[in-house]
C-alpha cells in the first residue's frame, strides 16, 4: 500500500492506494468521528461492493443509498435521496457519508456532505480510474445545470481516499480510457518525463498491468496532492488542472450530459489545447502530432462526435464556454500548452485564432 498527504494544515488527509484494502478496517476507521454511516453508491457498483464496504461498518449505525449510475442524474434534485436519508434517520453533525462509486458519486456525495447541516464529514471510496487518479483528491464537490457543468457546488475536503486498485479489475475498457485522459493531462502540465514514461507505457496501462497502473495513479495523486496543497481554492496554479476541461465541459453540456464521457471529452479538450497553442506559435505541430498519438494509442477521441443527430456549433461552443468557471470579470482563462509537460493559464489569447480551433473541431 502507498500513502500520499494532502497537507492542508488542520484538514490535512491521507490518500490510500493499494490492493485489498476494502478488508481492512483499521485504515477507515480513524476517519469516522461518530457512529453514525451513510455509503452512497449508485446500481452499477452496489452488487459488486457494497457489502464489503458495508462489513468495515457492521457496528455503527449504517444506512445506504443506492443511487441511479450516469452523469445524467448528477443533477440538485439527484442529491436529494441523501439529504433524505439523513433527515429521515435524524443523523447528527457527527455522521461521516461514504462516497462509494466514480466521480459521478463522489462529486453528489461530497456536496450533500457540504451542505447538510452546513457541513459533515465525508470520505472518497474511489472506484474507477478517472476518480482515484483526479476527482476524489482535492475537495471539490457538486452537480451539473443544465447551462454548465459543476456550476453549482462547494470545496468540501474528505476526511481521507481509500483507493482500492482491485476495483479497476471490473471497469470497462471505456471507463478506463476515460481515466486515462486525466493521467496524461497530469503529464502534461508539468512533468515531461512523465510524459516520456506514458509514451513508452501507455499500451501496459490500457492492458492494465498492475505495476503500470500503479504508478500511474501515484504520480497523478501526488501531483494533484502537490497542487491542491499549494491553491485549495483555485485561485492560482491549481486552473494547471483544468488543462482541456473548458473545452471538455463545453462539449459535455453540449452533446447532453452522459452522451460523452468526462475523460473523453478532456481528451478532445487536450487536442483542442494543442490546436490553439500551434496557432499561436507556442508550440510546432510535431508536439502536437504527439499530442493526439498518445491520446490516440488511450484509444480516446480527438474529434467532437456526432451523437443522437446532436452537432455543436462555433457558436454553441463559445457560448457555452463562455459560461465557464473559469471566466473571471468577463475575461475567459485557457489552460493552453507552450511545451510537452508544461502548461500555462492565460486570457491572453487571439479570439480569432480560438475561432479557428473551433471552427476545425465544431460539427456544424
């Protein structure tokens, strides 16, 4: 087993990545304040892990809620069966909720964790890749508007991650790619070795070789660790991590939340970055031909789909992200790359350049 920090002085919290860790009680159980438990999951992942989450808490006041699987449901209204759980069964301010499931679950459970009696404890049970490598470190929690996604929401930290990397034996091929995606973004913000190191393993990773995976999932946790500890609030370096997510949210919203996986639409995103920094002369096309190869060899998207008969536009895209969170005093910020393994936040870009990237991406 490996243990990482987040070092946030009194809210500080370990992450856990190992195997099997689902039978060790002695790892949660300092984390939990009370006796009173809530595990959220959703249909997918209760048959196959529930009961063994269920087992660490077998002599607390434990409750569960099954929630429907999709992006689709990461909606107010979704979270509202937790909120009744709790109130239903009168729990206190010393209740710890148990995220059990993707990001999708992580993300719901984290903000009924924030708002419920304006804040208890929660702990992140991460169960796919894209989730133990990125959305269950950092404290960012809440749920989709139909006019954005994340728009509504909170930074709630967990009390601790306990990834268990035996989960990811169940993950499908596409999930997993999915997860991918958010691995390379790490590679390339800010470690070109990394970079090299995916370049030279990418095939192991989608074969899921247990060495591969491991590793890729502790630089990806330290880093984010690293970044999170330095901008918990996003007020700087941290939008490093939003490589590809302007574009990708943009796309999410657009197609209908669920029609395009999170991870495939940061890959597209990323290959919308690297089309951007070529036009303006930051980086050549042979970095980004480089680019679109490893996300490719993730067997992941570079192209906006067609789907359901849905076509994205130029000017849905610059709409929609002209909506995004990272658009401050009216001013939209790029998370734009000017090098293989660096990366940069700027507002300082051509809008006729960002027109063209769209236009050579948008389906309409």
């Amino acid at each position: 087993m490996i243990t990482l920090n987040v070092e946030l002085d009194e809210r500080s919290y370990p992450i856990f990545i190992g195997q099997n860790l689902f039978g060790d009680k002695s790892l949660i159980a300092p984390y939990v304040s009370g006796k009173q438990v809530v595990i959220v999951t959703n249909e997918t992942i209760a048959p196959l892990y529930l009961d063994a989450v269920k087992k660490l808490f077998s002599d607390y006041q434990c409750e569960t809620v099954i929630l429907p699987d999709g992006e689709v449901y990461k909606t107010y209204d979704g979270i509202l069966p937790i909120i009744d759980c709790l109130m239903e069964n009168k729990f206190d301010r010393r209740v710890t909720l148990i995220a059990l499931g993707g990001g999708v679950i992580g993300d719901m459970t984290g903000y009924a964790a924030a708002i419920y009696r304006r804040g208890v404890n929660f702990i992140q049970v991460p169960t796919t890749l894209l989730a133990q490598v990125d959305s269950s470190v950092g404290g960012k929690t809440g749920v989709n508007h139909p006019l954005g996604k994340n728009m509504i929401g909170a930074f709630h930290q967990p009390q601790c991650v306990l990834a268990d990397t035996n989960t990811l034996d169940t993950l499908d091929d596409r999930q997993l790619s999915a997860g991918v995606a958010e691995v390379i973004k790490y590679a390339l913000i800010n470690s070109s070795q990394f970079y090299q190191w995916l370049s030279d393993n990418m095939s192991a990773l989608i074969n899921r070789e247990s060495d591969a995976l491991a590793y890729a999932i502790e630089f990806s946790c330290q880093d984010k660790a690293n970044v999170v500890a330095a901008d918990e609030r996003e007020e700087g370096q941290r939008a490093l991590l939003n490589l590809g997510h302007t574009f990708g949210h943009a796309i999410e919203t657009g197609l209908g939340y669920g029609n395009c996986l999170h991870g495939e639409a940061v890959a597209i995103g990323m290959a919308m970055a690297a089309d951007l920094s070529v036009r303006h002369g930051w980086i050549d096309s042979t970095v980004q031909q480089q680019i679109v190869s490893l996300i490719t060899q993730a067997n992941l998207p570079t192209q906006i789909p067609v789907v359901q008969g849905v076509r994205l536009s130029v000017q849905m895209l610059l709409e929609l992200m002209a909506g995004d969170k990272k658009v401050l005093d009216g001013q939209l910020h790029l998370v734009l790359i000017d090098a293989l393994g660096s990366s940069l936040i700027t507002s300082d870009f051509n809008i006729e350049k960002l027109t063209e990237t769209l236009q050579a991406f948008a389906t309409e």
